[in-house]
C-alpha cells in the first residue's frame, strides 16, 4: 500500500527569523521537543530550515545568527506525493508545501519509520530477506530475551544464534541500550558503539502492537562499510514477525522468484539498476534474461542449483558493478519454493564514500584550524580580544601550517614580531629554529655578510674560517625579516634571488647552498608606497607579500588595551615581588591615551609606573603622564571662539585638580604650576576650594 505525505505532516511547525539568535532557536527547538523548524523572512517567505544537528555543529561559535547555520541539507516536495516516492530524495529533511504554504518539516527518518509499519510480506518472504540482509539484526522480547537474530548479527558479534536466541540481550551484547528503548519507548537512531573492537552504527527501535510495546529491534553495521547515515537507515533490513521490510525505500534491489527461478516481485530500487520497469521483468525467467545480457551472471540460478546462500560479483547491462546476494527459502519437504536476491550497486556505494572522505578531509582541516588558534589564545603572551585582532589571529593560525612567505605589516611597537613567532611555534617547523634579523638595525657593509655568511678570505677583516650566514642558520625553520623596508636595493636583488631559486652564495663563494627556509617579513612602512616611489623592488614586493598580515595600531583597537596593561601589570608585579593595582581613573586614561608607541609604549609606561609609584594603587600623577599627554584628544562639542574655549578648558581643569587635591598646593601640584598661578585663577573665575 502506498501512502501520500498529508498524514504525516506534522500539526505544529515552528518559524524562526534569519536574523534569531542561535541560543534562543535551540532553547525553542529542545523546549517543543523538536528536532527542526523553518525559516521565514518578515513577509513569511520560505528561506530554509534549521536542525538541532546545526547548533552542534557550530558548538563554541559566538553571536550566530540563524541564517549563519541554516540547513541545506533538504528538499521542498508537494503534499500529494507519495512516501515511497519522497524517501529516495537524498536530503535528510523535507519541506512539506502545498502550493506556497509551507504545511511542515520532517525528518527523513520518521518517513522510514512510517514506511517500515505499513509494508507488508510473508513470513517465509521475510525470513529469506531477514538472511540476505546484510546489516546485524537483532529482535527482543519486552522482557529482552533475544528472539530472533540474522547471520550477519552473528558475524558481527561473533557468536552463534543457538548460543544466543533465547538469552538475555544484555549478555550477549553487554553495550546495548535496547532495553532503555523499550521501557521509554524512543528510538535511537546512528548511535555508535564498540564490538569484539569493531565500530558500529546500531538503530535501536520499540516494536508495537495494538498501541502497547511488545519488544524492541536493533539493526546495527560496520561503519567502514557505510557511507553517511543515509545509506545506512537505506542499506539496513529490519526484520521481526510484526517488523516489516521496506523493499521500496532501499538503494538495494530486490528480486523474489519462486523455485523454478521465475520472477514474482522486484522492488523499484531494481528497476533504476536495470534501467527496466516492473512490467518486462515479473513473469519472466532469470534464465531467459541472463542469456539476453540484462547481467552477465546470476546468484540465483546457482542458488537453485545449489540449494544454498551464494553471494557474487555481477556486472549489468549498462556497466554497472553490483554485489548480488540469494538466499533460498524451504519448504518441510527441502525444496526451494522462493529465492530472495539483494543486489548493491557498488558503483553509487563508491562514489558516496568518496565524497564521505571528502567531507571528512574538510572537517578535519577546519579542526585543524580551530586547535590552532585555541592554542594560540592559550599563549601566555598574547592577548587577544579586538575582533580586528582575532581576524588576524585567527589568518595567522590558517597560514601557519602551509610554507607561503609572509608579509606583516604595521607600526612600529604593535607586536609584529610575537605574531611571527606565534606563526613559527604553530607551523610544521616548529622544532625548526627561528632566527630574526632587524634589517635597520645592522650597517649596510655588514648587512649581506650577516645574511648570506661568507668564506674566509672575503674581504679585509673577515674570519679567518669564514663564517656562515642568517640563512644558513635558520634552515629547516624561519627567518624573520624585520623592518625589511630598510633593505638597500642591491641586497633587495640577492634577497629575491635567494627566494626564488630556494639557494644561496655565501660572499666570496662560488659553490651554492640549498635553502629549506620559511620567510617572514615585517614592515613599519607602506612596502607598496615605497613601491611607487622606487624605494623598494615590485618584483620582490610582490615575492613577499603573498599572504599579507595587518596589525592594528593599538588605538585601532581599544578592548586590547585594558586586558595588555593587566596582562603587564601582572608580569611586573611577579617580577619585582610587588601587589600593585590601576585605579579606575588611570585604566580611563589609558583607553583615551592614543599610544603612538602602541604596544611597546604601553609596556614600558605600565613598568615605569609599577616601579616609580610607592602606593599600592596607581593613579594618575603629574610627573608619570604629563609626558604622554601631548596625544591625548580633548572633546569638543560645538565651535566656539577660540578664547572662550580656552576659560572654559582652564576652568574645568582647575574645577577638576580642586576636586582631586586636598589642597591649594596639592592642586597646583597636579596641575604643573605655582600655587600663586593658582589662587589668581581662582580669584579669575569665582571658584572656591573643593570644586
């Protein structure tokens, strides 16, 4: 009996909005105890469906949306359409319509489910499928004594049926659950487990009568042989005396003939692998098609002939490679009275695995990745919280592993190095050295030598022995080039030769030396100016710059600048043995302060005030911030004349050192001048002591 789709859509369907958080839709999902719900736009159009699976699959991500993790895996079908029909689409979810209104989503499981309660079959028709299936069965009594269990159960577990039909499930399989899904009655469903050390992929499902649960079934099989589960809920024969096969719902075809080897039931599974319809082949003897070339053998004839299981390699009409399994059913006399025939089409099998190692390579490249920039976060010094700075973080960490040359650019003090040694301790030459080298920092005469080495002799003054080069020392790690910016154009030609042809010559020596070396540049500078100005080579610009880094100036990216002076002050409280800690005034001024020194500045302010400060708190003092103040932006909020503005500053100034101070003299303190400059500007602007 075939079945249309309007009886299983579901009453109820929940709608979400792209732009949902992702924490509220699964709190709704699991409150309504539902596994997905569709996505609607402000006009209650259609855009997607979102599953329970997705959350899990963006565990760890913050501030998601809907629309950043809306399904695609489904596919929109109308009302009218029958299960059989559906359930061979390879979506896992189906979007229920009726003309435009959506009416509902289902998982493609529940379809097999209603699927597997409606098809009917014989008792000597399900027995011989029961055997040829080749996933592990296993069925229970509601007391969970095993009742029935198939031949590749007994493989799998590595015991006999004798031994184990009429035991207790949980002795036979010690890992099973089975007796959980009949006391609860809920399915489990790709549930992986361990077995005599093989991993396997168990359904587990409550068996039915009269609306009262008799007993419970398991279908379990090798992962290595599935594909996506899928295949695996489309490969699995499911079997018990009230347990019914789908024969058109599996990718197998099916073939049934009676004892004389005459067609009686094909499934359509069949009749996509033939490229047949039903009609050419019921009827007709497997003998009389295998000699017109519908297959060039047959596990059924030799099932007749030799009244046993045969299983066999078997090509098609139309090229196709198949596994064919019979499996005979007996009458009381002996004789063959039905032949079940499974047929798997290896080629469709083959090409899902692939795209099941595809999907995994990905997978665990984007692991890959994620361990990376965690372990980088983990770094005790670095301290990462700006978005802009976790973007490039998180690019450094995707770089890390490959061997392209890296450009990072910025200004001076803002942590270009650290970065390059994050990319070094996270990338495959990590056991390598890491040798940096400041290219402003060494005299132009000496700069080639200090790179390349040379041989003795080279020139006045050298080593005797000769002496070899940064290159040659970083081998089989990375070589950081800072400030490359300062190169002289005629080391700028070496240094590019020396990255194109992976080799280099020491000076004053003729014989090569082979280079296995991972550059990484750093500019304070704007390489592509200089570029234009002719400062710098384009050849080698372009050479370097193949997978650029920007660091933001620390007044790019405020929400650093608070966690860094912590991070600072906590190092130097260590260091010197002291407990000191910011007052909030100073931790304001350190976010407004622009830092023109970036991180280097910060660091070095933080140590000056830890070690100049004899108070426990540190606060904001003249003597510590009077020379940073040069930067510190002053807010206006409308034009005014210029002298106006000036009183209005001078007066908020003293109003503000009057508040602080605890006297006159305190306040002039404060405010860098003589106490008489401030009792005149008192008098001036009619303030009083304390305001």
């Amino acid at each position: 009996m075939r079945h249309d789709l309007r009886k299983l859509v579901p009453p109820i369907y929940l709608s979400f909005r792209p732009d949902d958080p992702v924490e509220s839709v699964h709190a709704t999902l699991v409150k309504n105890r539902r596994d997905a719900g569709i996505v609607l736009d402000q006009a209650g159009c259609f855009l997607g469906i979102v599953t329970k699976d997705d959350f899990y699959a963006a565990f760890g991500q913050k501030n998601l949306l809907v629309k950043d993790i809306m399904q695609s895996d489904w596919a929109r079908v109308r009302v009218d359409l029958l299960v059989e029909e559906v359930i061979r689409l390879p979506q896992s979810w189906i979007v229920i319509s009726e003309g435009e209104t959506i009416l509902g989503v289902i998982n493609k499981a529940t379809l097999l489910e209603f699927a597997l309660s409606n098809i009917e079959a014989n008792g000597e028709f399900l027995s011989a499928l029961f055997e040829a299936a080749q996933s592990g069965i296993v069925a229970v009594n509601q007391h969970g004594l095993i009742t029935h269990m198939n031949r590749s159960a007994e493989e799998i577990r590595g015991v006999s049926r004798e031994y184990a039909v009429g035991s207790i499930v949980t002795e036979v399989f010690p890992e099973t659950t089975l007796m959980r899904v009949i006391e609860t009655g809920i399915p489990e469903y790709g549930v992986k487990t361990n077995i005599t050390g093989k991993t396997i992929v168990t359904n587990r499902s409550p068996i039915y009568r009269d609306g009262k649960i008799i007993g419970g079934v398991a279908i379990f099989q090798s992962l290595s042989e599935l594909d996506s589960l899928h295949s695996e809920l489309n490969t699995v024969k499911q079997l018990y005396r009230e347990l019914e096969t789908i024969l058109d719902v599996t990718y197998d075809g099916i073939v049934v003939t009676d004892g004389h080897g005459v067609i009686l039931r094909v499934n359509s599974a069949l009749e996509k692998l033939l490229e047949r319809d039903a009609s050419q082949l019921v009827g007709r003897r497997v003998e009389d098609l295998l000699n017109t070339g519908l297959f060039d053998v047959s596990a059924t004839l030799r099932t007749l002939q030799e009244k046993r299981t045969v299983s066999l390699a078997q090509t098609l009409v139309n090229n196709r490679q198949t596994v064919s399994t019979s499996v005979p059913v007996f009458d009381e006399k002996g004789d063959i009275v039905r032949v079940v025939t499974n047929i798997r089409d290896m080629t469709e099998l083959s090409r899902v695995q692939e795209e099941v190692e595809r999907i995994k390579a990905i997978s665990q490249k984007y692991e890959m990745e994620l361990a990376q920039l965690r372990n980088i976060q983990r770094n005790d010094d670095v301290v990462i919280v700006s978005p802009e700075m976790k973007k490039q973080i998180h690019l450094a960490a995707m770089v890390a592993k490959s061997e392209a040359t890296i450009l990072i650019t910025g200004e001076s003090g803002v942590g270009k190095e650290v970065v390059a040694k994050l990319i070094h301790q996270n990338s495959l030459r990590k056991e390598g050295p890491f040798v940096a080298i400041n290219c402003g920092a060494i005299p132009e005469l000496l700069l080639e030598s200090e790179l390349f080495g040379y041989e003795k002799g080279a020139f006045t003054g050298a080593n005797a022995g000769g002496k070899i080069g940064l290159f040659e020392l970083a081998n089989g790690g990375t070589l950081l080039l800072d400030e490359v910016c300062e190169l002289p154009l005629n080391l700028q030609v070496k240094l590019l030769r020396a990255l194109q042809e992976r080799q280099i010559y020491r000076v004053g020596g003729n014989q090569p030396i082979k280079l296995n070396v991972r550059i990484i540049a750093t500019s304070n500078r704007d390489l592509f100016a200089l570029v234009r100005d002719k400062k710098f080579r384009a050849d080698l610009y372009y050479r370097i710059n193949v997978i650029p880094i920007r660091i933001p100036a620390l007044r790019e990216r405020k929400e650093d600048i608070v966690p860094l002076a912590m991070f600072f002050l906590k190092k130097y409280n260590q260091q010197y043995g002291l407990r000191k800690r910011f007052s909030s005034e100073l931790l304001q001024w350190f976010v407004n302060y622009r830092w023109p020194g970036n991180v280097r500045e910060l660091q070095n302010f933080v140590e000056r005030l830890v070690l100049t400060n004899e108070d426990d708190v540190l606060g904001l003092e003249p003597r510590e911030v009077s020379a940073n103040t040069a930067d510190m932006p002053i807010k206006v909020c409308a034009l005014i004349p210029l002298r106006q503005g000036c009183e209005l500053v001078e007066r908020q100034l003293l109003s503000m050192a009057l508040a602080r101070g605890k006297s006159l003299r305190a306040a002039a303190r404060l405010l860098g001048v003589d106490h008489s400059t401030v009792v005149k500007k008192i008098k001036s602007y009619r303030l009083t002591e304390g305001k």
